[in-house]
C-alpha cells in the first residue's frame, strides 16, 4: 500500500536499540551531541560523520522509536553499538569464552581486574593503542526501568509526537518466547504506559502475518523482519498513530471493557462440597515483594494440606499451579521460585505457554492490550485443559494482563486479590485501563474481589464506587521466624559488632530501596537519633534501585559507619534477631509485612500510618505509630525512638506483647482457613455451598 508520507531520515546516523542509544540519536538530530573521532567506528562507521553534520534535521510530525534491547554499551559519555563493536573488535570477540569473561568484569566495577585480564589476550595486545583504550574504556550495563523511564521521558519532551515500537517476540526453534526478550518487552510497556506514551508491540502482528513469512531470514535471525512484513507493519502503523481510523480503532481500555462485558450473564456451576478442586495463582513475578512473598506461603501452605485427608474441612483437591509474567533472574524476578519448587507446585512463565486461537472476539482482540492478548491466545487454553476451579490473581498489573484469560476460560470462581492502596492513590502505577477494567469485573457472577486490609478494601471500595461490603478482607499469614543465618551473614554480624563496639541499641529495617518506602528519610531520621543516642547503629536490609545512592547518602550523612546495608536477603529472620527495634518509613503500603514479621521476632516497631500499617500492629502496645504518612515529624519519631532506645524493660514488654499479638493475629492456622473460605465462594455465614468446576 503507497502511503501519503516522507521518510525524514535527515541526521540520522544509524540504528538504535536501547532507550539511551535513541536519547543519544535525538541529541544528535537536535545538535547536542558530538562523538568523539575515536569512537566513530563502533557508532556509524559507514558514515560520513562531517557531511551529516552539515546537514539540518527539519522537525517530523511524527517519530517512531524501536526499542529492542536492554544492553547499554557505553564509553566514557558515548553509547556505542553492541553489532558495530564486535565486528570492530572481531578477533577478540570471535573467541566466545573470552567474550563472555570479558562481559562478566565489563559492569564498571571491576576496572582493574578488567585490565588484568586484557593485558593476558593476544588478541588485545594485537591491537593499536587507541583501539585498546576503547576496550579498556568500555562497560557494559543493563536498562532498568528508572533508567528507562527517565530515557524515556526526556526523548518525549524533546520530540513532539512519538510513538514507541517495542521489540517483537518470536518463537525460538523449541516453539516458545525468547524470556529475556519478553522481559525486556514488558519493562518497555511498562514503563511506556505508566507515562502515558504510546506503545506498539509487534508481537502480534507478526504471528499473525506468519513468524516464517515476518523474517528475514527465521532460520538464522529472530531479530530482522522481511521487507512484506515491514510494509505489513507501517500499514498497521499509519492506521493507528499517522491517519487513525476513529470508526474503526477502539482504545486498549474500551476493547480490554467490551471482551469482559460478554461474561456479565455468565452462570457458573455450584456444588455443596467443600473441596476445590485445583487453584491456578496468577502473579507479575517471584521477586522479592511482600506480595509475592504472602503469595508463595499461601501455595505452598495449601499444597501442604492436599496430604491432611479431613473430608468435612475445605481443601484443594485439584491441582496447584503458579503463573507469572516473568522469571527473569537477571532483575530479581525468580527470588522465591526455590521455595515453590520444593514444594513441588509447577511454575510457568505465561508467554513460554503453547499459543492457540483466541476465543475473543477478533474486532476486540485486536485492540487488547498486549499483555492481555498474549495471556488469551496462552493463559486460556492451559487453564481450558487443566480446569481448575479457582484463579487467584494477584496485584493490579496481573489483573489487567489475566482476568480475561480466566473468564475466557470458564474458570468457575475468580478472586481477586488487591494489595495495598488503589492506582488512584499510586498515580505513578496507575494504567488507562484500571477503572473500567475493576468496575466491568465487579459486575461478573464469579468474580470476588478481596483485599489483606480493611484500609485497602474501604480505599478501593471509595475508587470504584463499590458497597462497603463489595470487598472481602483476609490478612496476610505469618510463619515463624527462622533466626539461622549463613557463616558469611553471621560474620558479616561479627565484624559489624566489632566495629561499633559502644553500641547497645540496634535499630533496623527491612525495605525495597524505592521512593516509595522513601530510604533517604529512614537514614536522615537515624542521623538525628544518632545525635540524639550516640550509642544506637542500623541494620538495613534489602535491595532496590535507590540502594547504592542510599549508601552514598549515608556517607553524606555521616553515619555510613554505624550503618550495616545487608542487601537481599533469604535470611531475613536472622538480620531481625539481631535488631532492637524496626522501623518504617512507607508513603504508601498494603499490610506491611515486615512489621509482622519483626512482631514476630520479639521486636516493636515504629511505622507511618501508610495503608494498613495500622492494622499490623497495636499502637502504644507492640509499637509506635507516627502521626502523618505524607509529612512524619521528626521530633515524634525521636520520642519514640528514644523511649525504645532508652526504657529497655518497657522495650521488652513491647516485644513480648507484639510476639503474641501477631502470634495470634496472622498466624496460618487463622488466616489459612479463611482463605480457603474465600476460594471456595462462601460468604462468612455460609458453610457449603460454594462456586464449583464445571462438569
């Protein structure tokens, strides 16, 4: 098809493929960036850097931007490309296990090391000097999604229409996804959606054309398309973003609304047994969140059960499965995917699922959003198989991606399980597609919805517009705490103890290092009770993208040496074994498990009143509650925490007391029952009757 349009190629130097490699390009275009003359060939070597340089590039009405890998290769300021720096440096990386030692110590961290090990290669003592310094000069890194999002935001300020196209995720020759490519999609969506920027995945267009047919070349590359699958997407891009067709297009939000609207005269099949018959728990990852934490225990706990044969009890009879969006070890995301596999439960990566035809409607299909597609034409037809009787779907994003796929699926009971606080209270995690997606669903025999905190039911409640009652509250379990830690955390204890010899109060915290659980407040409030009791130190355990600039911020502060930065942790019992006190310092929680678990381990806790946190604790009893979420006060925080610091045996009391009341409280034994009460759709008066697999 001839389309109406002038491809503006003026200053473009070449191809990109991460969002800093784009954001350099603009630059570029927008006569901000010069390469230095040493670099050339691993950027545009086919270039004639001068002429293009003499050239102007007039303003596009519109801008396409591929995003297709999350490998930064930087020199100094530059980023180079990973294609155009192998086959500059074809000897050295011709050797596949040289190459990868020398990726491994490229992470800019390990210069010296680095530089031992290139003086021992022929292949780089072979080279001129300067194409030696460029190999000791380069580092490799991976996109993260602040890093993608702040790309991200400064090309969409810089540029006035654009439209970014997402990598397309074929099918390897053993028939599934590509998991690293299909993390990497997600991010980019992600973080593409959360800025309200518009995102084209290609994924399905190409399945639909023909993966054999959409490649240049299927049998060797994966990765560039066929010219008739090109002009197959550009058709597809002109009608959506350069002249949309209005009647014809639908937005992701209304078609994601229609396709649930057909399952509101659904009729499910009831039976009076108190059995389920299989649970499918449906999640974003196994990375190291509270949610997924809670959401691992209860699996594992209900698997557990399936050998205590008590006919008159609710069980699950059927089987337990777990899916995720990604496992992708390199960001985290399989943290507590040991656990799972010890308890025998199968765990499947969504977009690895053999594909089938979509039983949605195709004027709607097409217009899903895309994680909702991939898990129709996926999810649908392994739970159409298996049949279990109840999909348990965690968290917002695993809602958008799966509710569809389980209706579409005649799953008989879908419950939905809401952490924390509403996306209207997260603007930063809130999607287009959120209200009407919850407000159709809420509406569909067989859909319940429940929360782990009364403050998180009545705030959704509010959001939706929903009955005070619309939302079923079940609390997080906690299981005893495992005070054993490894030889290397125990010395790591040693030699910290040693180092603060004068220290008597040891005050902790347990946190994702976000902006969310704010660590620049936490450690500014330590310094001022560093001042105010000389003799305390901070244990601080976690990981997060804000950690290594909360270290620096610690050194700034000037308590970097009375402050021990765990990093992750298996261990987490241990670090609370060690600790006096807790505290946390969260904008935003669901029912923060971490204070439970610091109940648990005989230690009271100071907290904002973020979410439930209110609800984890007793105020003035087993901790303290501070007065504001938005703005904690200072001064309030060191009244508490001096009193903590100060008065041990009421600090004792506190901890004895908040053993037992969260002993009591979220213990498995109480909290298990009720969960399998919410699976099996009875109300908390009914005893039998309940949602059932179809026959």
């Amino acid at each position: 098809m001839c389309h109406p349009v002038v491809n503006n190629t003026d200053r473009i130097y070449g191809y990109t493929h991460t969002s800093a490699e784009a954001l350099q390009q603009v630059r570029f275009l927008q006569g901000e960036f010069t390469p230095l003359a040493e670099t050339l060939p691993l950027l545009m070597p086919n270039v004639d850097v001068d002429a293009l340089k003499g050239t102007q590039h007039p303003t596009s009405d519109i801008y396409f931007i591929e995003l297709s890998s999350a490998k930064e290769l930087r020199i100094d300021d530059t980023q180079v490309q990973l294609n155009y720096t192998t086959r500059h440096f074809a000897d050295f990386f011709g050797d596949k296990h040289r190459a990868r030692d020398f990726w491994r110590l490229a992470d800019g961290r390990q210069e010296e090391e680095k530089r031992t090990f290139l003086t021992k290669q022929e292949s780089f003592r072979a080279l001129s000097g300067s194409d030696q310094t460029l190999l000791e000069k380069l580092t490799r890194s991976l996109s993260t999604l602040d890093t993608l999002s702040r790309d991200l935001t400064e090309i969409r300020d810089r540029l006035p229409n654009v439209v970014f196209i997402s990598h397309c995720n074929a099918l390897s020759n053993i028939q599934t996804p590509i998991a690293s490519r299909a993390a990497y999609i997600a991010m980019v969506e992600d973080v593409a959606q959360n800025l309200k920027l518009p995102i084209f995945n290609p994924t399905a267009s190409m399945q639909a054309f023909g993966q054999q047919a959409a490649m240049s070349d299927a049998e060797t590359s994966l990765s560039h398309y066929s010219e008739d699958f090109g002009a197959f997407l550009f058709d597809g891009l002109f009608d959506t973003y350069i002249a949309p067709n209005h009647a014809r297009a639908l937005t992701p939000s209304t078609a994601l609304s229609q396709a649930l609207q057909q399952f509101q005269d659904r009729s499910p099949v009831t039976s009076i047994s108190p059995h389920i018959g299989g649970v499918a728990f449906i999640t974003g990852s196994l990375g190291a969140g509270g949610a997924e934490r809670q959401m691992t225990r209860m699996a594992v706990e209900m698997k557990r059960g399936q050998s205590i044969n008590k006919p008159d009890q609710f069980g699950i009879t059927g089987p337990i499965e777990v899916f995720v969006n990604t496992l992708s070890p390199e960001r985290g995301r399989d943290f507590f995917l040991p656990k799972l596999q010890d308890a025998d439960i199968p765990v499947s990566v969504i977009n690895e699922l053999p594909a089938g035809p979509s039983p949605v409607p195709e004027n709607l299909f097409r217009f899903l959003p895309p994680q909702t597609a991939e898990a129709v034409r996926r999810l649908t037809p392994h739970l159409t198989t298996v049949r279990p009787e109840v999909a348990y779907i965690w968290q917002d994003g695993a809602v958008l991606a799966t509710a569809l796929a389980a209706l579409a699926a005649n799953i008989p009971h879908i419950v939905i399980s809401l952490r924390g606080m509403p996306p209207d209270l997260r603007p930063e995690m809130m999607k287009d597609e959120y209200f009407d997606m919850y407000c159709v669903l809420s509406k569909i025999p067989g859909v319940t919805f429940s929360a782990n905190t009364q403050a998180g039911a009545d705030a959704y409640a509010r959001w939706l517009e929903l009955p005070a009652d619309a939302i079923r509250v079940v609390h997080n379990a906690a299981e005893l705490i495992n005070a054993n830690g490894t030889n290397l955390e125990r010395k790591r204890w040693e030699k910290f103890v040693k180092s603060t010899p004068d220290a008597d109060f040891t005050f902790g915290a347990v946190f994702r290092f976000d902006q969310n659980k704010r660590p620049y407040m936490w450690l500014e409030f330590a310094a001022a009770a560093m001042v105010a009791y000389p003799n305390s130190r901070f244990v601080l355990v976690g990981d997060g993208t804000l950690l290594t600039a909360a270290q620096s911020y610690a050194e700034e502060l000037g308590i970097a040496h009375r402050c021990l930065f765990v990093g992750k942790s298996r261990n987490v019992g241990y670090w609370l074994s060690r600790m006096d006190a807790l505290g946390l310092t969260s904008r935003l929680e669901g029912l923060p498990n971490v204070l439970i678990e610091a109940q648990l381990a005989g230690i009271p806790v100071i907290s904002t009143p973020a979410g439930g946190a209110a609800e984890a604790f007793v105020p003035d009893q087993t901790g303290y509650l501070l007065g504001s979420t938005e703005q904690p006060q200072l001064a309030q925080f060191l009244g508490y925490f001096l009193k903590l610091a100060t008065e041990t045996s009421q600090r004792e009391a506190m901890g004895i007391a908040a053993a037992a009341f969260a002993s009591e409280t979220f213990a498995m034994e109480s909290i298990l029952p009720k969960t399998l009460q919410l699976l099996s759709g009875l109300s908390d008066s009914e005893t039998y009757y309940k949602t059932a697999a179809r026959a």
